[in-house]
C-alpha cells in the first residue's frame, strides 16, 4: 500500500512548503539579505505581526531559513536562507523566465 506522500508530485510537495500568504515573498527577500522582523513587517505591506511570525516560524521548521541570534544589546535575530533554502534559487529563477516568456 503506497501513503498519499508516495504518491505526491514533488511540485505539488513544494507548493505545499511554500503556500501561505508571506512565505513565497519572505523566502525571495532572504535570497537578497538577511531578515529581521521589523524590517519584514515594512517591507510587507499589510502583514501583521502574528501572520509574519507564523511564517517565518513554518520557513525555519521547513529548514529553509535558519534563525541567527545576535548577542548584542539589544539581542538581535537575522533570519537567513539555509543551504536546504538557497538551493531552490534556481527553482525560483526558472519560475521567473517562465512567466516571463
């Protein structure tokens, strides 16, 4: 007997990872930098702290960002893409020619 894992397109796998209101637009700003989170609440226009915390959290969990404490004062966290994440760079690049064309 195969479980529904089995059977999933791993397109369909990935969309799954990536679904979600901020994930796909946090994920593409982490490409470019480093993440904080008030920095993310500016830079995503109408998010709320709640749904950008929720995402960031299920972005870690996927292993596609990792989350660095910075032991200043005041603390600082820097999320940055994982290897797991920069790994789909090219994945996002051949989306962007595709919708291109």
């Amino acid at each position: 007997m195969t479980t529904e894992k089995e059977n999933e397109c791993p397109a369909q796998g990935l969309l799954k990872l990536l679904s979600g209101k901020w994930k796909p637009q946090i994920y593409l700003l982490a490409v470019d930098k480093p993440l904080r989170f008030n920095g993310l609440l500016r830079d995503l226009n109408g998010a709320n702290k709640q749904s950008v915390a929720v995402a960031l959290r299920e972005l870690e969990d996927f292993g596609l960002l990792d989350k660095n404490v910075i032991k200043l004062k005041p603390l600082h966290i820097e999320y940055v893409l994982s290897e797991k994440g920069k790994s789909l760079i090219p994945v996002f690049r051949q989306l962007e020619l595709f919708l291109e064309q």
